[in-house]
C-alpha cells in the first residue's frame, strides 16, 4: 500500500489495528487510490477474527485536508460519475467492526467526511473541523450535509456548510461531532485505552451494538425499536452472552470468544 500505513497488532495488542492515512505532501489528501486502498483495508481487517477495534488516524498536522482538488479540477459530471471513489466511500458502511477516527490537525471537506464516517471521534485539542467546499463552488458530496447534519443539527450544519469557515476542537466537542478532546500529545495512547476498553466487551453484542445505533438515523422510532429489541434478542444466541452474565455472577472478569 503506497497511501496508507497499518499497525497489526497496534502496541502489541492482538485486537486492535492502527491504519494511518499517508500522503504527507498533500496533508493526506484523498484520491482515488488512497480510498481505495483505506477500503481495502478495511474490509481485510473487518474478515481478521482477531481484530476487535480500528483507529484511523493521519499526521499531526493533518488527519486529511479535503479530496485531492488536482484530481478534480478538470472533472466533468460523466467524470464524477464514473469515477469509483464515491462508490468505495459507500462501502466504509459495510465494517462491522468499531472504528475510532483520532484527529490530529486539519480534518478538511472530505477529510471530516471520512472522521465522520467513522463511529466515533476523538480529536485532539489542536485540531480543526470544516466543510470548505464552498470556498471553491461546490458542496460536499461524500456526507458533508448529511452527516454533519445528524451529529451537530441543522443550523449549525448549514453555518459550516455554507461559509466554508473552521471550527476548533472544543466547539466541535461541545456541538456533537467530537465525543472527546485530549491534548494532541497524547491523542493517540487515549484513542489506545479507549480501543482497549472496547475490544474488551463482547464482539458479537459490540457489532449488533454498532448496527443498532447506525440504523437509529435511517428510521422512525418505532422501527428502530423494532430492530433495536431484534438485536438485543440475537446476543442471546452467543455463547458470549452466556460467559458476560456468568462471569458477572461469579464476581470475576469474562474472557468472550466472539462467539
């Protein structure tokens, strides 16, 4: 892989991977092929039983700075259209597994399209937030006006998406599309204990957790406590369900299988 780094085990710790965006040149700007091979990897690491949690992370001056704009200035809408990035951008939906976007720096355009694409941000306390698409007539097409929408609400998405302008880490915090700031020195051994701690809980309740609360945003109430009650009587069917609630009787810690 020529665009992306990846650490298996990650601080020699069989569950977690670490996959770090790698075009320092651009600030990890997002072609093409860097997508594809972030998907790539993705989808290997989502088939590895062993993998329980996924940090993506870039550099400390930029998660990723927006889409690679050399590679679009010229596009016309037929370009646009048969160009696959959008495609493998759809498939990040596909990863069961939890993946932990930690921000250092610049997460720009598609660059905080792809954090949010991730469940859960933690940023550290340097790092900047926004849609600028704007700035160069255009909007955002990877989830920009959606998915911002969803975490931070529609005023505030349309201040973003409409002025272009950057917000810092805390105001992202306190909005709704961070879930925690730490200071950018140590952002990485955080987003580390906090991958531990996930991948210590149950993988089969963890990734019917995941799916549960994605759909949240795709249906009525009523639906998603439909689909919420199916889930939570799947995790009865897994033998880590069993071991969860023996150890919790025993008074000792459980050892789950992903089973």
């Amino acid at each position: 892989m020529e665009n992306i780094l990846l650490e298996f085990p990650y601080n020699n710790h069989k569950h977690i991977a670490l996959v770090r965006l790698n075009r320092p040149k651009v600030l990890n700007a997002l072609s093409t092929d860097l997508m594809k091979e972030l998907v790539d990897c993705f989808l290997s690491l989502d088939q590895n039983p062993e993998v329980r949690v996924i940090i993506l992370t870039g550099s400390d001056r930029a998660f990723a700075a927006g889409a690679d704009i050399a590679q679009l200035m010229e596009a016309t809408p037929v370009d646009q259209i048969n160009d696959q990035r959008f495609r493998t951008w759809e498939m990040l939906r596909l990863i069961t597994k939890p993946v932990i976007a930690a921000v250092n720096g610049f997460a720009l355009g598609g660059g905080c399209e792809l954090a949010m694409s991730c469940d859960l941000i933690i940023a550290g306390d340097e790092a900047k937030f926004s849609q600028p698409e704007i700035k160069i007539g255009t909007i955002p097409g990877a989830g920009g006006t959606q998915r911002l929408t969803r975490a931070i609400g529609k005023s505030k998405a349309m201040m973003m998406v409409l002025t272009g302008d950057m917000i810092d880490a805390k105001t992202a915090c306190d909005w709704g599309l961070v879930a925690k700031v730490v200071p950018a020195m140590t952002l990485l051994q955080e987003t580390f204990e906090l991958a531990k701690t996930i991948s210590d809980r149950a993988p089969v309740a963890i990734r019917l957790a995941k799916e549960a609360v994605n759909k949240s945003f795709e249906m009525s109430l009523k639906d998603g406590m439909d689909f919420e009650r199916r889930n939570f009587y799947l995790t009865f069917a897994s033998a880590d369900q069993k071991e969860g609630m023996k150890a919790f009787m025993e008074k000792r810690n459980p050892e789950y299988k992903g089973n």
